[in-house]
C-alpha cells in the first residue's frame, strides 16, 4: 500500500460558502511552490463543481475528492 504524502498545507473552510472557499484556495496555490499538496476541507456543495473548475483553470492537478458525512477533502497538487 503507497503512504500518501503529507499536504504542505492544509485549508480549513468548514462553514464557509461561494466564493471563499475559491478564493482561499487560489491564494494558498499562489503562494505555494510547483509540486507542494493542499488539503482543502469544506462542507458547501459548491466546490464539488468550483474547486474542479478552479483547478483547470490555473493549471494545478486535483489529486482526489472525498465526501463523508456532508463534507468534503480536495487534495490538489501545484
């Protein structure tokens, strides 16, 4: 089994809804260095479709999303 690796940094937007959580993640990316994680955690159903979309946009790779109990963890590589 591969260990995943540890998120440079890590993005608690629980309760926070459009467009925070595009916007906080767009600063975060921006202040990352090429190759670094960002976990992003978030409860609006929003950024299912927006922080994919944001993704593409910049030209970042969204590594996985996972859902549990209404809430959401997008793991984004730089």
């Amino acid at each position: 089994m591969e260990q995943e690796e540890t998120p440079k940094r890590r993005l608690d937007l629980l309760g926070f809804f459009c467009p925070v959580p595009v916007h906080e993640t767009r600063k975060a990316l921006s202040e990352m260095q090429e190759g670094e994680l960002l976990e992003v955690l978030g409860d609006d159903p929003e950024t299912l479709h927006d922080l994919p979309t944001l993704c593409d946009r910049i030209g970042v790779e969204l590594l996985n999303v996972e859902e549990a109990f209404g809430e959401y963890r997008f793991l984004i590589r730089k």
